[in-house]
C-alpha cells in the first residue's frame, strides 16, 4: 500500500492524498490494484448527530460536485476530522503514548443528488465509518 500527498492541481479539483493498495485482497476480488482520492477536512465545530450519522457542512457546491461525480475512474472519498475546540487537546504524546483527541469519519458521496443550496451541501456520514 502507498500514500501520497497530492500537490496544488489535484488539491485544487477536491483531492488531498490518494492511497493506492495492491492484491492479494483478503476477500479476493478482480481487481488487482485500487486506487482512491481523498478530501481531507478538519473543523472544530461539533458534528450534527441524528444516532446514526454526523452532520457536516461542507463548502462550496463545486466541491461537493467534485464528491459526488459518477463520471470519475478513481473513486473519491471525503474524510472529517471533528475536533476539540481547544487547539491543545487535539494531540498529546510522551515517550510510550500518542494520543489524538476524537476521530475521523469517511463517507463516499458518488452518486449522490445535487444541491439546490447554492454555499455548499450538509453530508450525512455513518457513524460506523469511523477511524
């Protein structure tokens, strides 16, 4: 598996890193090599929680557009970090332990319908896509 940093022109069309993994995959499968896209987000704002999704405004129609292309060979994901709201709790470490405060939510939104909202969509991500 690799992980790469994307540079300003993906990052410009909605792409911050792109992970690549190869076969053998546990469950087998056609393909031998899967690529993926990553939008990378971060906000200090508390996720909106209806039991079994986060709620998260994401900005800009373009950008939701970008998300949610069917027309696109390499599928694309946005991931959601929530949190604290004070800057010093995100992240402690000593020499045993790393601990990052809250977590991550990933949700892929091919497919999904266009926005009438005109500043950006609110996107439902399942609480179990959490990491």
């Amino acid at each position: 598996m690799a992980c790469s940093v994307s540079g300003r022109h993906e990052d410009n069309n909605g792409v911050d890193a792109r992970v690549t993994a190869w076969a053998p995959f546990d469950n087998g499968g056609y393909l031998t090599e899967v690529d993926l896209k990553i939008q990378l987000k971060a906000t200090i704002q508390p996720p909106g929680d209806n039991g079994m999704h986060r709620s998260y405004f994401l900005a800009g129609v373009n950008r939701y557009d970008d998300l949610r292309a069917a027309t696109v060979d390499v599928a694309r994901i946005l991931v959601v970090l929530f949190l604290p709201p004070d800057a010093a709790e995100w992240i402690s470490h000593t020499e045993d332990e790393l601990a990052l405060r809250r977590c991550g939510y990933w949700v892929s939104l091919r497919g999904a319908a266009a926005t009438s909202n005109r500043s950006g969509a609110t996107v439902y991500i399942p609480k179990a896509q959490a990491f």
